[in-house]
C-alpha cells in the first residue's frame, strides 16, 4: 500500500473522524470570532459583541474557544466550575444574559496548558458535541488567535454560520489578518466581514486623537478583500477597566459611545446572517 499523501493543512491522509450528530442542531447561527495574531483584542470584541447581540432580545452563547489562553472567565466576572449531567453533558453557565463555556472554568490554578494537537481537537469537539447550549439564536465562538488545530477542528466539525476577522490597523496585523480570511475561504466558510479594533485614541484630558496603530487598515483590508467592512472601535481605557471589572463596556455603560459602535457592528451582522439561516440547509465544510 502507497503511503498516504500529506497535505499542509490537514496533514497526512488518513480516515477520517466520524463526525458528531446534529451537532448544534438548535442553534440558529455560529460565528466564529477570529484574529491572524493575539494582541488585537479579539476576546474584547467578541464578549461585547454577544451582550449587544443579547441586549437586541436574542439568545446568546458565548464559546472560549482559546484553550492556551482563556480570558473569557475574567472579562464576565465568573470563575466557576459547570455541572455535569449524568449523560455526562456540560452545563453552560451564566452572567449577564450569555450562556458560557470556557477552559478557563475547568482549570483551577495558573498552570499553563501544555497539550498536542489531538488533545485540543478532542476539546474542542467537547465544547461542540456535549455541551447543553440548548435554543440559541447566536453562539459566538472565540477563536485562538492564528490558524492552527483549533480553528481546523472547528471548520471542519461545526456548522458555522460565517467567520468575523478581527485586526488592528497596522500592517503586521493585517497580514495575519489576511492569512486568517484565507484560511476560512479555504475550507468554504463565508467571513462576514472586519472589524478594526483600536483604530485611534482620543485623549481624555485635551481631546486630541492619536493613531497608535495607525487606522483605515481594517477598512482598506476589507476593500481589497472584497470583504464587508463592519466597523471601528477606537481605544478606550473605560473598555479597558469595564472588560477588568467582569463587567464589559456594553453592560456596564450601555450609552458609552463604544457601546453605540457595538450596537452599529450588530445592526450590519445581523441581516446577512438571517439570510444565511433562511438560505439552502448547511452542509459541513470540506477542505480541498
């Protein structure tokens, strides 16, 4: 027998895994939230991004998907332990409106997480399969930042609804940025469009605005994409002390003006997300 063919994303060819069944069958849209690099504040948008979409009357599930790094746990104010059913399911917990699951909830020291590869696919497919979510209308799924074994497991098992990129303006980030985008093309998951996050500064003593990391690179990212560009959300140390706090920016100042640019991202993501929902039934993603 011929040895099996390698493949730079899947790597060598081998049968493949049974999927799970009906997986997330009462979930109407999955999106994942994603970033080519760390540091830009994907968990920020992410987090602030499901309490706009649960303050609109929807229900909500928050996913940290981040297992090296969970921050989730922190930003919401929650660190504790899920129930498990004696079906051996995971109950999500609670805080502010989101039903939540995080690695960070299942650690209970400052040891790191030191796992290969299969280890977080089988994870991840927890996080998916035997996890009670229940009825959602949203489950927001906040990626590691890259390409690796966790955004694969998660194209490959998960019936995403579409991917929002999340960048700061500068050019190292946007190349990572782009390489994300192309990885979600690659496997045929539609991406909804980028966000650019810390687009400029406003000083709070003379009002002066700074570009720390430049701006418009988000937006002239999604142009020569041909990609929706969903909005800019500036630098802002109440962002900062609120996401500290466990309570993010959108619940504990719903009339900051961050928390507007929140509620104008939700009103562009959520159109063509319905149209994908009413569109032909979802068929899971095949990379070629």
């Amino acid at each position: 027998m011929s040895d099996p063919v390698s493949d730079p994303v899947s790597g060598p060819a081998s049968k493949p895994a049974p999927r799970p069944a009906r997986i997330l069958e009462e979930v109407k849209s999955i999106v994942a939230i994603a970033s080519g690099k760390g540091g830009v504040g994907k968990s920020t948008v992410a987090t602030n991004l499901a309490l706009t979409l649960s303050a609109r009357g929807s229900r909500v599930g928050l996913l940290d998907a981040d297992i090296y790094g969970p921050s989730i746990p922190l930003m919401l104010g929650i660190n504790k332990t899920p129930a498990v059913t004696p079906e051996r399911k995971l109950v999500p917990l609670e805080r502010h409106g989101l039903k939540l699951v995080s690695m960070g909830f299942l650690t209970n020291d400052d040891s790191p997480i030191i796992w290969r590869g299969p280890m977080v696919h089988g994870i991840v497919q927890q996080f998916l399969s035997d996890v009670l979510w229940g009825e959602l209308d949203y489950l927001l799924i906040d990626l590691p930042p890259g390409t690796g074994d966790a955004q694969l497991t998660l194209t490959q098992l998960a019936p995403l609804s579409g991917a929002v990129i999340v960048t700061t303006p500068q050019d190292v980030a946007l190349i990572d940025a782009r390489k994300g985008l192309k990885m979600f093309e690659r496997v045929n998951v539609r991406v909804l469009g980028i966000i650019e996050n810390m687009s400029t500064f406003s000083c709070p003593h003379c009002g002066k605005e700074t570009d720390i990391f430049d701006t418009g690179g988000g937006e002239r990212c999604a142009e020569e994409l041909g990609v929706p560009f969903l909005g800019k959300i500036p630098i802002d140390p109440a962002v900062r002390a609120a996401g500290d706090a466990g309570t993010p920016i959108v619940a504990a100042q719903p009339d900051h003006p961050v928390s507007k640019l929140y509620r104008d991202i939700a009103e562009r993501l959520v159109p063509p997300l319905e149209e994908i929902r009413r569109a032909t039934p979802f068929e899971l993603p095949i990379i070629t």
